[in-house]
C-alpha cells in the first residue's frame, strides 16, 4: 500500500468527498473565469449541506480606493431549490436563477462606505456582526483576508447547524472561503 493509499482510508467516505469537492473548486474557477457572478457559484457550493452546512452566507469586498464595501454574493439555504443540484453544468442559467432569489438580490444591492477606509478593524466582532444582522443573519459568524489591489474580503455567514460541524470541516473553512477572492467582481 502506498502512503496516499493509506491516507486516503483514513478519511471517511463523507471525508473524502468534502475533500474532493474543495479540490475541484479551483479547476472551476479557472474553467468559468469570465462567467459574470462567478462568486455566487463558488458561495453556493461552499455553502452547501456537502460542504460547510450554511443556512446563510454574505461575500463583500471593501474597496477603500472607492471608498466602498460591496456586496458580492449572498446565500440563503432556503433557496436552494430554485437550481439544478449540479450549478456547474450550465454557470450563466444557475447564476440567473440564483440572482433572482430575494435574499441574493439583497446582497447584491448592498453598498456601504469601506471599513477600511474608515480604520475599522475587520476583527471587531461587534462591526462585522451589525452589518451580518442588517443582512439578515441572526447569528453571524464571519471571516475575513486580504485580497489583490488593498482590498480586504470579508464572509459573513451562520451555520444550519454548528453542532454537526465537523473538525475537519471547521479547519478547512478558513482556507477554502478565500477562494472566492479568486473570483473576478464584475
């Protein structure tokens, strides 16, 4: 038995396909680059019940050149019986049907002065959980990294269920929510 063999039997059924599943985000990233809300897919699929079990999530960029902080992408697991189950089959229609949920036109729309601009600290829980509940997340959680160009991404979000949540899965949010800094913002 090789070493990744043996790895890989180390991880539950349940394990490995959350790895998987992370690991073929970049590929198709890479794949839809030019699809514009390339972000709301990437949110969805991190989102989703196989992956990271939130009931809500919030992706905004702070732009402090533009004096902004935008939202991008937002996720509500009540409407995820608006898309197929397989979002990555046809971009464009999932990125439509997913814009025309209430909850995802809100975010969108939302538009704020830049934190950073103003020298708030992207760690003071008490700013970032205002700006979750004005969003509708009743108990926000949030992660935050830098992004290209001094721009600053932030991921607002509350778990369907954060007893389920597993270590692994804890661990590997942090690392998998910057991926959609890899997203273009059209």
């Amino acid at each position: 038995m090789n070493p990744s063999d043996q790895n890989q039997s180390s991880l539950s059924l349940i394990e490995q396909e959350l790895v998987h599943s992370l690991l073929s985000l970049p590929q198709k990233i890479i794949r839809h680059h030019g699809v514009s809300g390339l972000a709301q897919l990437v949110l969805h699929e991190l989102a989703h019940d196989h992956n990271f079990k939130l009931k809500k999530a919030i992706y905004l960029a702070d732009n402090p050149e533009f004096d902004h902080l935008l939202g991008v992408a937002g996720y509500s697991q009540d409407d995820c019986g608006l898309h197929a189950a397989d979002v990555w089959q046809n971009p464009e229609k999932e990125i439509s049907s997913i814009n025309e949920s209430l909850y995802s036109k809100n975010i969108k729309n939302f538009l704020q002065k830049s934190m950073k601009a103003q020298h708030l600290d992207f760690h003071n829980k008490e700013e970032i959980e205002g700006v979750g509940k004005q969003l509708g997340i009743e108990k926000p959680q949030f992660l935050s990294w830098d992004l290209k160009h001094g721009n600053h991404g932030l991921l607002i979000f509350e778990y369907a269920d954060s007893s389920s949540l597993d270590l692994l899965r804890q661990k590997l949010f942090t690392h998998a929510a910057a991926l959609l800094g890899f997203c273009p913002i059209f």
